[in-house]
C-alpha cells in the first residue's frame, strides 16, 4: 500500500476509536516511511502526521511506553520546523505527560 492510502486509512481509525487496527496500520506505514524516506517536505509532512495519531493512539490506550516513543520520534520532525496544525495539542500532551511523570 502507498504511504497517502496507509496515512488516510490510519487517520480514519484513530477518527473511529479503532485502537488494534490502528496499532497494526501505524507499524505498516513506519516501515513505509523508512522504505520511501526521500526527505521531501511532503514526505516530512506526512511523516509527522503519521507520529502524531500514533501519539493519538497512545493516549486511546492508555500506553505511555508507546506515547514516549512515538514523541521521541517526533520530536526531530518538530525542531526541523516541520508545519503541523495538531503540534499544540501534542505538546500539550507531551507537556501533560512531563508533569504527571515529575519529570
């Protein structure tokens, strides 16, 4: 499958609360980012859009190992000034995460 129909696909699962589907769908399309990785700004879109619902999915489960890895990923995609109308609300949550952890 390509990266926009696993991102459009991933999307709609997390839009739908469909956490196991979901999980199975992020693990395909970060083996599709490595695969197709051509450091495009669109390719970097895309990519942090893909971190940023597997963080969405991280929350819907509850899974704060999965939350802390997916926002490690995303961090770079961040600080390489790549555009995202959902990195307030991740950082909040990040920021969220940081205070319960006492970190």
């Amino acid at each position: 499958m390509s990266l926009d129909s696993l991102l459009s696909e991933l999307k709609t699962l997390v839009e739908n609360g469909d956490v196991a589907q979901g999980k199975a769908v992020l693990s395909k399309l970060k083996i599709a980012i490595l695969e197709g990785a051509d450091g495009s700004p669109e390719t970097l879109q895309k990519s942090c859009s893909a971190l940023e619902l597997g963080v969405l999915l991280a929350v819907a489960d509850n899974d704060l190992d999965a939350f802390g890895r997916n926002m490690a990923q995303l961090q770079p995609y961040y600080m390489s000034g790549v555009a995202s109308t959902r990195k307030a609300h991740i950082m909040g949550l990040n920021l969220m995460h940081l205070l319960v952890e006492n970190r």
